[in-house]
C-alpha cells in the first residue's frame, strides 16, 4: 500500500488545543470537518486514499484525523478522504 509521511507544522504545538477536531497536519481548529487523512504506521504515515481496502489493523492502531482545507495542498489530495 501506498504511504506518505506524515509530519506536523513547525507551529503545530502552538495551535494544538487537545482536541479531535483540530488539524492533524497545523493543529488549528476546525469548525466544519469534512477532509479526513488516515495515519498508519504507529502515526508515521498517511494511507495513499485509494488504498484504504489494503489498509491492516497493525500495531500502529490505524486511524482517521481530520485536517483542515488549508493543509490539503501540503498533504495532496491523494491522501485525503472527503465527507459528501
Ligand atoms: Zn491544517
């Protein structure tokens, strides 16, 4: 399967409020989520989105954060699941 990885903003810390509904890539909240990436690898990598059916349950506890419009470019659409 295809991955990419996964980094945080510089800022990120900055932004991050503890929250399920902050960007997983800045950290800066999100009031409407609808753009989702999903972190494999023990939080190493995002899952290539056409892949997602080869996706295992591995020890690095998949799963699915959300992100902000503004990162989408940074991450590439590839990665990034939509809501519809
Ligand atoms: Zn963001």
């Amino acid at each position: 399967m295809r991955t990419k990885k996964y980094v945080q903003t510089a800022s990120y810390g900055e932004w991050e409020g503890g929250s399920d509904m902050d960007c997983a890539r800045c950290g800066k909240s999100i009031s409407e989520p609808r753009l989702w990436i999903h972190i494999v690898n023990g939080g190493d990598a995002m899952l290539h989105r056409d892949d997602e059916g080869q996706s295992v349950d591995d020890v690095g506890d998949p799963r699915m954060c959300v992100v902000g419009p503004e990162c989408t470019k940074a991450i590439g659409s590839n990665f990034i699941t939509e809501d519809v």
